[in-house]
C-alpha cells in the first residue's frame, strides 16, 4: 500500500497544501513547529477519523487541529493498494464518516463497514490494521523515540512486552500478577480469611441458622391474611355503596336546588297572574264605570225627549188653544169694531190672553234649548270621561298583553327547564351506573334503596353505611394489630431472607468474577505459550536479523527470558540486559522490532512511517539505518519526517533515489 497524495485545504496550521509522494523514501523536512507533526496527526485523522474525546489529554485532537476562524475543516488523500486499485478519501473533519471514491471517481463509501462508534472502517476493511495497530507498528511518533537515560528502562519493557506478547504496552507477566492480585483481594479463595468470598460465606451460615427459626410464624400470617382480605372486600363493597350513595344524593341535591330555582319562576308567574287579575279588575270597573255613564247619558237623553214630547204636545195645545183664541179676538174684536165700537185698550184687552200664551209658549221653547244644550254638555263632558277611560283600558290590555306573554315564555323555560332537569338526572345516574357496574350490582341496589329515595331519607341510609363502614374498619384495624404483632416476628425473616438473597447474588457474581478472571489467565497463559512458541521465536530471529544489519554485526542476536526481559549478545559473545545498552542503541532496537512486525500486520505493505525517529543515532547509525531501510524494506513506502538535513546529505553521500518535500 503507498500514499500517492496529499491535499489539505484546512487543518491545524495548514492550509491549501498539496502533497506528492513516491513508492521509495520520502524526506517530510521542516523546521521545528512547521507542521510536520500536524501532517503526520492528518496521515492517521484521515484514515481512521479525528476523536471529540480528550481521552486524558488536555484538549481532543478535533480542537487541536481545527482552523482558527475558519468553517472549512477537510482534506483528501489518495492512496493505491498492493493490487494496483487507487482510491481517494475526503474527509470533512466536522463530519463522522468520510466519502470513498475508486480510481473511476465513483462513490463507494457503502461498500465498507460502519461501526456505531468510529464511523467507516474502510481502510480496516483494506488492510486489517486498526489505528492501535497503525500507531503501534507503522508510525514511529516522536515522543517515542526522544528518552533521556532515565526513561531507556520504560522502553526496554516496551521492547519486552513488544517481543513477549504482540503489544508494546502489555507485559504478560504484570498482567498475570495483577490478575492474581484482583482475584486474591477483590474474590479470595477457600484458602484465604477476610476476603469477599470469605465474608460472604460466613454471613450466609449465620443467617440460615435464624431463618430456620422464623418460618414457623408463615401459616399464622396465611390465616390472618385471608381474614385481611375479607374484611378489605367487605370495606371496599361499603365504601363503593357510601360513594353512590354520596352521589346520588348531590344528584337529588342538585336536582332539588334546580327544581326550587323552578318554584322560584312559579312564584314569579303567579305573582304575574296575580298582576293579570288585578288589571282586569281594574279593566272591568272602567268598563261598567263606562256604562254607567252611557246609562247617564241615556236616562237623560229619554226624560229630554219625555219633556220634549210633553212640550211638543202642549206646544200643540197651545198653538190650538191661541188659534182658537185668536181667531174668537179676531172676531170679538171685528164685533167690537163695527158693532160695539169701543176703544182700542179694549180692543188690546182681547189680545192680552194670547199674547200671555205666545210669551209662555216662547219660554218654554228657551228653557227646552237650555236644557237640551245642557243635556249636550254634561253628554259631551261624559264622552271625553268615556274616551279616558278607554284610553285607560287600552293601556290595562297592552300590560296584561305583555305580561300574558312573558307567562307564556315562562311556563315554556319551565317546561323546558323541567324537562332538561329530568333527563340530566337521568344522564347521571347512568353515569353513575356504568362507573358502579363492575363494583356493585346497581340497578338491584337502586331498587332496594328506592323507597329511600322517593322519601327523600337518603341521609340516614348514609349514615347507617357509614356506621357499618366504621364497623369493619374497627375491625380490619384490629387484624392489622394481629398482622403487625406477626409481622414484627417475620420482619426480620424477610429482611434477613433479602439479605440472604442479595448475599447469594454476591457470590454468584463472585464466582463468576473468579471463572472470569480464571478464564483470562488461561486464556492468557495459552496465548503466551503460543506466542512464545510460535511467533515470538520468529519476531526475535528478525530482530536479530535486523540489528546485526543495523549495528554493523556488533550485536546479532536478541532474545527474552521471563527473569531479565530482554537480553542482547554482544560482539563478545556475552549475553547482557538491554538495560546497559546506549539509548541510540536502544532506539535502533525499538525500531527493528517494530520493522521485524511490519509484514505480519496486513496483506499489505504497509507504509513505513517515522517521525522525527533518529534523534538519537549518531551519523554512523543513521547511515546503517538508512541503507536497512532501501535494500530491506523495498516492498514498503518509507517515509521520514526530520528537522535535520543529515538523512539528505547520508542518502545523496550513498547515490540513493529519494523524494524531498519541504514544509
């Protein structure tokens, strides 16, 4: 596998930066804090993904190397596998999965496995090698490296622990004594005193001695629990009655409140018809009030005409009386006048009579029109009264007209109002009768109360419940001053029996702590063996293969014991510690063990990747490390990041093809 290109548009302190690399050695050169360090970190982001979690650092790498004031985080690699596919990646660091393309520049991101946790597994999927692996073997990272003399111990164990079971930071024999040690204090054994298993045990005997005593009191608490529970059925039966009971009677209350507000209304009508009588009593006096004086007005209209008619026929008579009179003057006076000759006051004497009666007749006929007229004034006084008066009864008929409507729509609202309380009675006690049906039989317990409800004596039969409620409550107080009495007894059974209970879960989960722990140290111990037998022997070869090219021959074999770790045969013959080698040397240890690795990680051959790794080696080293590098590790991409010009100046002293990219 080789890494063809980089392209960084925004990462850390770098920006717009593109990349190329070859299939031989590579030199990354740049100054110290130039950013070699952020390349390396975006190598390894982009393939296995950049972390949120500070994972005890004091910043996550996602904030480490994200962009000041910039929203553009990304960047693409492109890389070719052993069997000649090329791919290309871009990752947008704000974002969990990146984007795969082949060398057709399709997508083929679904191609490859997710995990919930780290997203794509692409580059697992291609090479088998995760980013513990990758940073383990592939990558030697610069703090790794960089040890003063004090820390070469820390690293000889990481060689061991490297050699002795495939992980530089696992010692199989610390993790067999702490195995040992977290099974001896945290589980303990048959053999051991004051531990878990010990304790637990012990409590366990103690208990069961009490507990045997204490299940003789179960049978008298069966018995009192089944009188408990009769007595609750009984009170619950009781209550479910006071509680219909209850509501029906706020029902009648109700439907009592609502009938009164009715008798109310009545009350309000008959006061109305009371007014209605009232104003036609009033009516029918004005009426004969009317009458009467039309009996007035007629009585004097029929003595006028009985006068009239008495004076028409006197009138008569006078008339004929003075005609006759008259004419007996005329005569008289004719006589007198051509026979008698007497005087002329004789001759007026004759006249006198009837001129007395055409003055009496003339009076008449003037008292007649006084009283005809007055006869019309008293008639037109008592029309005008008459008029009032009707005016009266016309204003009495609108008010008993107003008020007949407004009894009307009244007994219509109390009709409607009756009839609206009736079935909201009903409507509840249905209600009443679904929320009961399951707890009593209602419409027989309805039927048994029914003469209470027509007498309206629902309050004593409320109270007699309530009495028989008490009753059973005294009752059911009692059991419980039994059951306590028992429960006393059995409390600490119970207590005890959970006790025991959480005890025997205690073991159980010590137990299997114990096959757990007993699991690993076999599992472990199988794995070393192997290891030992197998691939270490094989990994140890290499080494030595590797440091006798590195150091000139001057050590040519490596090997592990359990008691010394790791030892080195030096050119003497002479087996010594790693312990008492130079920390260069140390280093170039290091580093051919994790190269005597490299090709059993993956199928493919993967990148050597070395980060700033010959801080230590003087040029001679270096030399030898670099010729190891071309004519061993043709197969692998090797690429070298430093901040020194010594690893150009050895490649162009030794003719050696190289890539130079300058940061």
């Amino acid at each position: 596998m080789k890494i063809k290109n980089i392209k960084i548009n925004n990462y850390g302190n770098l920006e717009n930066k593109e990349i190329n690399l070859k299939n031989n050695i590579n030199i990354i050169y740049g100054k110290n804090e130039s950013g070699k360090s952020t390349l390396l970190n975006y190598i390894k982001n982009i393939f296995y993904g950049i972390s949120k979690n500070k994972n005890g650092k004091n910043i996550s790498d996602y904030e480490k190397y994200k962009p000041w004031g910039k929203t553009d985080y990304s960047g693409k690699l492109k890389y070719q596998l052993d069997n000649g596919e090329e791919f290309e990646v871009f990752r947008d660091f704000n974002k969990k999965n990146p984007k795969i393309f082949n060398s057709y520049f399709e997508e083929v991101s679904k191609d490859f496995n997710v995990v919930k946790k780290d997203g794509l597994q692409f580059f697992f999927d291609q090479t088998s090698v995760d980013e513990d692996m990758f940073l383990s073997t592939v990558v030697s990272m610069q703090e790794e490296v960089k040890l003063g003399k004090q820390e070469q111990g820390v690293l000889i164990q990481k060689l061991a622990n490297l050699a002795g079971s495939g992980d530089d930071n696992v010692s199989y024999k610390k993790v067999i004594d702490k195995l040992n040690k977290i099974q001896i204090e945290e589980v303990g054994s048959d053999r051991t005193q004051d531990r878990p298993i010990n304790i637990i045990k012990e409590k366990m005997k103690k208990i069961e001695f009490v507990l045997k005593e204490l299940r003789g009191y179960q049978n008298d608490k069966h018995s009192i629990e089944e009188n408990k529970e009769t007595y609750l059925k009984k009170i619950e039966q009781t209550e479910n009655e006071l509680r219909l009971l209850k509501e029906i009677n706020i029902i009648l209350l109700r439907k009592q409140n609502e009938e009164n507000k009715i008798n109310i209304k009545n009350n309000y009508k008959n006061e109305k018809n009371k007014k209605i009588n009232e104003l036609n009593i009033q009516k029918n006096n004005l009426i004969n009030r009317i009458n009467e004086n039309k009996l007035k007005n007629n009585n004097k209209k029929i003595n006028f005409e009985k006068n009239k008619n008495k004076l028409n026929k006197k009138t008569k008579k006078y008339i004929i009386f003075f005609i006759i009179l008259l004419i007996l003057n005329i005569i008289f006076f004719i006589i007198n006048k051509k026979i008698i000759k007497n005087n002329l006051f004789d001759i007026l004497k004759y006249f006198l009579i009837p001129t007395y009666l055409i003055i009496i007749f003339i009076l008449e006929k003037i008292n007649n029109k006084k009283v005809k007229n007055k006869i019309n004034l008293e008639n037109e006084i008592i029309n005008k009264e008459n008029e009032k008066i009707n005016n009266e009864i016309n204003l009495i008929n609108k008010q008993i007209e107003l008020l007949q409507e407004e009894l009307n729509k009244e007994e219509i609202e109390i009709e409607k109002e009756q009839i609206e309380i009736d079935n909201n009675i009903e409507i509840e006690l249905s209600k009443l009768k679904e929320e009961f049906k399951y707890k009593l039989n209602v419409n027989e317990y309805l039927e048994k109360i029914e003469n209470y409800i027509e007498d309206n004596n629902i309050v004593n039969l409320i109270n007699n419940i309530q009495e028989k409620l008490n009753k059973n409550k005294l009752e059911l107080q009692s059991i419980k001053i039994k059951e306590e009495n028992i429960n006393s007894k059995l409390e600490e059974m119970i207590n005890l029996q959970e006790e025991y209970n959480a005890l025997q879960e205690e073991l159980l989960d010590l137990e299997k702590r114990n096959n757990v722990i007993n699991l690993a140290k076999e599992l472990l111990n199988k794995a070393y063996i192997n290891m030992k037998n197998n691939v270490t022997p094989k990994f140890t070869e290499n080494l030595s293969n590797n440091i006798a090219k590195i150091s000139e021959e001057k050590y040519t074999k490596v090997g592990i014991n359990e008691e010394n770790g790791l030892i080195v045969e030096n050119e003497y013959g002479e087996y010594i510690s790693a312990e008492l080698l130079s920390t260069g040397t140390i280093d170039q240890l290091y580093l051919s063990l994790r190269l005597s690795m490299i090709d059993d990680l993956s199928n493919e051959k993967m990148p050597i990747i070395l980060d700033e790794a010959f801080a230590y080696y003087d040029d001679n080293r270096l030399e030898n490390i670099i010729k190891f590098l071309y004519n061993n590790m043709k197969d692998h991409q090797v690429i070298i990041f430093t901040c020194t010009r010594r690893e150009q100046e050895i490649l162009n002293k030794l003719d050696i093809e190289y890539n130079l990219v300058e940061i």
